[in-house]
C-alpha cells in the first residue's frame, strides 16, 4: 500500500519516493559495474565486442589520469572515491542486457533504435541489442555462460534439422558461428599476461 499510495506521483508522493530510490540504487549498481570493468582493465581482462576499443580508450585515459596524479605526487594514493568521480560520467549512460553491457555514449550509432526506426531515442531498445554487431555494446567474461549456453542450444537446433529445411539451417549456421565467435572474443580478451606465461 505504501508504494501505491501515491499513484498520482503528486509531490511527496510514494510513488516519486520509490522510482527516486529505484533511480539511486540503479546508479550505484552501475558505478559499482564500471568500477568493476576499469579494474579488470587493469588486470589486463579486457571487454570484447564492437564497443570494446572504445571503452578500452576510455579506461586507458582515466588510467593515464591517475597515474599521472600519482607521478606529481608521489606518497598520495588515489581512493577508489577519485576513481569513482572519474567513472561516474560514463556509469550513467549504462545500460545493462542479458548478454552485453550497452554504453549509450551516441543514439546515432545505436544499431537497436536504427532497427526500430527510433534514432533519436534517449535510451537504448535494450532487447533489441544484437550486442555482435553494435558499436557500443561490450561482452564481458560475465555474459561468456549466456553465450556459451546460445551456441549449445544453437547447435542443437542444428542436430535436428531435417535436410530439406535449407533456408532454416543456413539462418541458425549463422547465428551458431556468430555467438561461437563472441564466445572466442570474450575468453581472448579476458587471458591476461599471466595466464598466457603459464599456459
């Protein structure tokens, strides 16, 4: 009762109060995700995908960032706080899919709203997102089992496909090579140094 009492959302209303609470926890899940990503960045496990050079290119800048504050100041350490206020810019264009991480920086550029004919769109179709082709979406080791499970399934399909079904098979050959493909992509990215050294 209390999370509809205020259906009109007038000021002060339960309803305002939830979808502000929703916003906040939202926002520090994703701060807490690219925090995450920036220091496997660091580790050397690296996004895979269309998007990953791009989010790369970013982490590198924040990275040349602090290290550069650190050169000037040699006995100061960054808080994991001076690196948060360096990420919080691009934790608020983040939005999360099943199988990829989707960084809004450019509605132009986003394949789900050209798809939906929606360009100007100030959010992505996030169930649209066909993360292997658009430019800002980025594979993570965390997607790696959704993918691998597609490619399973995929290939059963595939089993069971009677000859004759051509136009079918060809479809799902693609769809089975392409998520074979992001799964190879994302345990490329995700091999540091020191799991090669040791290999």
């Amino acid at each position: 009762m209390a999370t509809t009492e205020g259906c009109a959302s007038r000021p002060g209303g339960a309803q305002a109060e939830l979808l502000a609470e929703v916003n906040r926890h939202e926002s520090d899940r994703n701060l807490d995700l690219v925090l995450a990503e920036f220091r496997n960045y660091q580790q050397g496990i690296l996004p895979a995908g269309p998007g990953a050079r791009s989010l790369t290119e970013f982490f590198a800048h924040i990275d040349a960032k602090l290290d550069a504050a650190a050169a000037k100041a040699p006995k100061t350490q960054r808080s994991d706080r001076d690196v948060l206020n360096l990420l919080t810019k691009r934790a608020k264009i983040l939005h999360l899919g099943p199988a990829n991480y989707c960084w809004f920086t450019d509605p132009s550029r986003a394949l789900c709203l050209k798809l939906a004919g929606t360009p100007t769109a100030d959010r992505p179709l996030i169930g649209m997102c066909d993360s292997a082709r658009c430019p800002q979406a980025t594979n993570h080791p965390c997607h790696r089992p959704v993918w691998a499970e597609h490619a399973e399934r995929t290939e059963t399909f595939l089993g069971q496909i009677g000859t004759t079904r051509k136009t079918e098979r060809t479809r799902l050959q693609a769809d089975y090579d392409r998520a074979l493909r992001v799964v190879a992509e994302i345990d490329a990215a995700s091999t540091t140094d020191e799991d090669e050294e040791s290999a």
